[in-house]
C-alpha cells in the first residue's frame, strides 16, 4: 500500500502515545481516520487535530474489554464509511511485577486489551478488508514480543501472540492483497509504563531513561514506512535491532544472560560515589578483582585553579594551570585522560612541563567522572564526552587571559580519540596531541579472543536490559587480569592503570557494561582527513591495546602529522625515561604551534619536514 491518499484507517487507542502519533502521521498523507479509546475527549482532541490537515476525522469512545463495544462500534463504522482499507491494533497496558503475584482478573484484564482485542478487531473486519483491493494491518507490538525478560511475563505472552498472530496472517492473505506489519519497538516515551499496574506493594513500575527510549513520533514514522514496504517487521531503536539480532544469530546468548543474571551475586562490584546511588553487583558473571579506592577525592594539587564548566546541563570540573611566565594573552592547552581515567590519573606532570614554557593548561573530568556531575558514576559514553570536549574548548577560550586562537587539544587512549573528533569539528584548533589513541575501536578489538568477544556481549546486553527498565547499572571491571573479564585485562593493563592512580581517590574499577556494546561504532579514526591543524601522535611500540601496525596506518589519514615512536606498552607514557622522551617531544610541538605561533616545522631524522608525515623514534 504505497499510496494512503484517500484510504481509509481504523486506529485503537488513539488518544494519546503512539496511537495519536499514527493518526497525525496518516492524516498528513491525507488517510481518513476513524479513532478509538477509551478516553472519548482525547480521542476527539487528536480527531480534531487531524481534521485541521484536512482529513475526515471520527472518533469514538470504545472499552476493548468488552467485546459487544467493539462489535457495536465496528458496525456504526461500516455505516459511515463504505469500506475500510487499513486496521491499527495499537491499545496496550501493562503489569510488571513478579507473575506468581498476579490474579486471574489481571490476567484477564491485560490480554484482553493487548491480545484478545486486536483478534477480535481483526476477525471482524477481514470480510471488508478482503474485500479491497490492497488492504494493511498494522499491529503494534514490541521487543518483548521477541525477547523476554523477567517481571513483565503478562505483557510478554500478549505482546509474542501479537507477532505470531500477525505473522499468521502475513503467511495466509498476504497473496490476495492484504499485507500485515507487526511493530517492535524498544522503550517508547509514553504513559505506559505511568498507567501500568505494579504487581510490587508500595513500588512504582520503572520508567526506562529517555536516551533508551524512543518518541512516538519515531516510531509511527517507521510504521507508515512498513505499511508502504509492506514489512513483515519493523524494529525501532537501537536496542531493539540488538536484541533481536542476538535472539537471531545467538539465540542461547539471552537465556544464558538471564539464567546467570537469576544466581545469587558471587562478588559485589564497585559501589556508587554519588550520594543515594546503591552499587550495583555484577550477577553471576566472572569478573576481576576490584581495586581498593578509599573514601576521600583526590586532593586539588598545588598550583592549580579549580574551575567549573556547563556540559548540557552537567556542570564538568577542571584544574586550571595559569603559564609560569608569559606575555599575555596565553596560549592553551586543553587535556582530558582516556577510558574511566580522570584528571589526577597522571596528566600533572605534563601540564606542569607545558606552564613552565609560557603555556596555560585546562585539565578536565568529563562527565559522570571524578569532580563533575553526572549519575550513574563512571559511565563511559563516547558521545557524551565528545560533547564535553566541545564545552571545555568554549570555555577555555573564553577565559581571561587565553589567546583563543592558540588553543592546542591533548588526549591520551580515549581522549586521543576524542580530541581529533573536537578539532575536526573545530578548524580554530591550533594543534592536536593524539597520545597511544583509540581511534578505531572494532579494528582494534580484532586482537581480541572469541571468549572476550561473547561475554562483552553478554555483560552488554545484561546492562542494557536493567538500563530499559530503569534498574541500576550491570557493572564490568575497567581493569583486571585475563582470564578474568575487564575491559581491557590484556597483559600489563591492571598493574599500568594502578599507577595511575594517585595517593587518595574516590575512583571505582567499574564501569556500566554497556559501553561495550557502544564503542563497536567509535571510530573517531573517520574524521582524520577532516583535521587542519598539526597533529602529533605518540605510539608505543609494544602497545597491548592498539597495535602499532594499526596506528601507522591510521595516522597516514592525517594531512598535517608527525609520529613519535617510544618503546614500551600503552601506560609507559607516563613514567621513567619515556616520560621524559615524550614530553620532551610534546614541548617542541607546542611551542612551535603555540608559542612561537609559527607553521608546523618538524626535525625528522636530520631532515626538516613542512606538513606531510614526520615520524621519529625514541
């Protein structure tokens, strides 16, 4: 059905969410719709806004419960209008709490709305959709049709039946011209989860985060693009394309996940640092060793100006190292650490070595890190942080006594990444330094064994199922030694990070899982061409995390760049002799980016080199 001019469609639950998001969408292609709810005013409102587009608008007051309703309202239907063309089985609620909980009064009541109505809607009115010559029906269902979960077993058998059901009748009329779409969408932002019923006295029924969630809006404009493909299914959000492809290409993945997710806790993880927020465990999963963090933050170090920028609405803070002696205004230099790091974890030493060369620093925590605000604690969220990038560089060239046309960016690991996605965003950045970056996570997860690969999926997944209905976070290990699961337990990872760490921290070795299922799309490596600016990145050569045949190939992507080879692993930058190597090599590229404020002029092997590639090595 590629054309809804001038069809005709009858829509259940029209008055609010998804339903009343259909109806707009259908009226804007100039469908006539016929609307159904319980709630008869605000069916009308939606009826009235359609007819403002120029449609014909009917809506009507219909219990779905009762199946002499929907009988008599199908009936006053079919003496308006002719015929019918299209059919929205949308109405649905919900009980969520333990089923053993549930009276069959309740069980009567849910699957006569979400199942038992939509058969009926369907048996009654085939006759005239037969009768077309292309009719759809739409049924909206959602990822719990295709995966379960525990607490919401009621809704689940409604919710599969309604996939079956449509599947059913795909298989058996869709050669004679009437096509069926099932929808599965996976959190949606409506009154469902407000109305539906908790099975759990005294608590209210969890409401999945907006960032989780789809609009309706979203999820009817995929759903009129269905009945004109003529899909069999269509997913919405991002969760539910993962969910479903588990189920698909590993369908014993999710029962695993929730058979260990059911054993009683072998080892909490870390605790939360925010007031109120109770740690998570980590549900029968394998997990390394938490490292000690003690109670205090860590101590403001001497020589630094603490200070506080707004990252969409998350105040982020940072140390502010003024230049030991220059001319005014100041050069820059911006620095953020790389995956769960914050601040203290190291980056004074630098800083101190490029203040005493007439450079400011701003030293930052992204969000939900360190001193910066933001809950849950240690969330590592690429975008997230690459949005902080950009407010700590708005901010920083808005400071008294800052050049804002001399601001270089340094990242190391995950921030290396970062900092090149913020200059090619930004042609004003004067220089980049891209310390042991990540730029391409899947490539360089292909170092990775099969078993790290399956239970990142599964701790993944795991987080994101408790993120959907709005349970604490699934928490991994950000370090730890294999065999153990960590984010990174490669050789030499747990012993390098601990040195990192200072004297007194708050910091936690966890972090929510789901960031290993996020950062298969990080490739910040696709940007490189965008970058104007010189850029020096430093490589270790015996790097565990990012192999060095990687990084120089990705580093030739970069028009303006030099390449500094060191020995050593992923953490060696930062003590003994390749420490001194690298920031020796960091001062030379900055002072000749910011402070002499002249082009990019790099010493290589004897050789002076004007843009291009340089590369040496230590």
């Amino acid at each position: 059905m590629r054309n809804l001019k001038g069809k005709r469609a009858l829509i259940t639950g029209a008055a609010s969410g998804i339903g009343r998001a259909i109806a707009l969408q259908l009226a804007a292609e100039q469908t006539h719709v016929y609307l159904l709810d319980i709630d008869e005013a605000g069916a009308e409102l939606v009826a009235a806004e359609c007819r403002a587009l120029g449609v014909e608008a009917v809506a009507k007051r219909c219990d779905v419960t009762q199946s002499t309703q929907i009988s008599a309202v199908i009936a006053d239907m079919l003496q308006q209008w002719p015929a019918i063309d299209l059919l929205v089985n949308n109405v649905g609620v919900a009980y969520y709490g333990p089923t053993e909980n549930m009276t069959a009064a309740q069980w009567n009541w849910l699957l006569g709305i979400n199942l038992l109505a939509p058969l009926q809607f369907t048996r009654e009115l085939l006759p005239t959709l037969l009768a077309q010559p292309e009719a759809h029906i739409l049924n909206i269902s959602s990822i719990a049709g295709l995966v379960a979960g525990g607490r919401f077993t009621a809704y689940h058998v409604s919710k599969f039946g309604l996939v079956g059901f449509t599947e059913a009748l795909r298989a058996e009329y869709v050669r004679r011209g009437l096509g069926a779409t099932v929808v599965c969408p996976g959190p949606v932002q409506t009154k469902l989860y407000e109305r539906a019923v908790s099975g759990r006295a005294n608590k209210r029924v969890p409401v999945p985060p907006a960032w989780a969630s789809a609009t309706p809006e979203q999820v009817a404009r995929k759903a009129i693009r269905g009945i004109k493909r003529n899909r069999a299914l269509v997913l919405v959000t991002p969760m539910a394309h993962v969910l479903a492809m588990f189920k698909r290409l590993l369908p014993g993945l999710l029962d695993w996940v929730n058979c260990m997710g059911r054993r009683k806790p072998q080892q909490a993880a870390a605790g939360e640092f925010a007031a109120g927020q109770t740690s998570a465990v980590t549900p029968g999963l394998r997990i390394a060793e938490q490292t000690t963090a003690l109670a205090t933050v860590a101590d403001q170090p001497d020589g630094v100006e603490r200070v506080t920028f707004n990252s969409r609405g998350t105040v982020c803070e940072g140390w502010l190292m003024r230049a030991s002696s220059c001319d005014h205004p100041a050069p820059l230099v911006i620095m953020a650490h790389g995956f769960a790091a914050e601040k203290s974890f190291g980056l004074l030493p630098y800083a101190r070595q490029f203040a005493q060369r007439g450079m400011a620093v701003l030293m930052f925590d992204y969000r939900h890190f360190g001193g910066s605000g933001g809950v849950p604690r240690n969330l590592v969220n690429c975008r997230r942080q690459q949005q902080d990038w950009q407010a700590a560089l708005k901010f920083g060239k808005g400071l008294a006594g800052i050049d804002p046309q001399r601001v270089a960016l340094w990242g190391s690991s995950f921030g290396g990444g970062h900092a090149v996605h913020c200059a090619a965003q930004n042609a004003d950045v004067a220089a980049v330094i891209a310390q042991v970056p990540m730029l391409d996570v899947p490539r360089a997860l292909r170092g990775y064994t099969l078993r790290y690969g399956i239970q990142a999926i599964a701790h993944g997944v795991y987080d994101l199922l408790r993120a959907a209905v709005g349970r604490t976070p699934h928490r991994v290990p950000v370090v730890g030694d294999s065999p153990a699961f960590a984010v990174m337990n490669k050789p030499g990872c747990q012993s390098g990070y601990k040195k990192l760490l200072p004297h007194q921290t708050a910091w936690q070795n966890s972090v929510p899982a789901r960031i290993l299922l996020a950062s298969l799309f990080h490739r910040p490596i696709k940007q490189a061409a965008r970058v104007r600016c010189p850029v020096l990145v430093v490589m270790a050569e015996n790097d565990q995390l990012i192999p060095a045949k990687l990084l120089r190939m990705q580093v030739a992507q970069f028009g303006d760049v030099e390449l500094l080879t060191v020995d050593g692993d992923h953490f060696s930058p930062y003590h003994g002799e390749v420490f001194q190597t690298v920031v020796a090599a960091h001062n030379e590229f900055l002072e000749n980016c910011l402070v002499n404020a002249r082009t990019l002029s790099i010493s290589a092997h004897g050789q002076t080199v004007s843009g291009g590639m340089g590369s040496r090595a230590a």
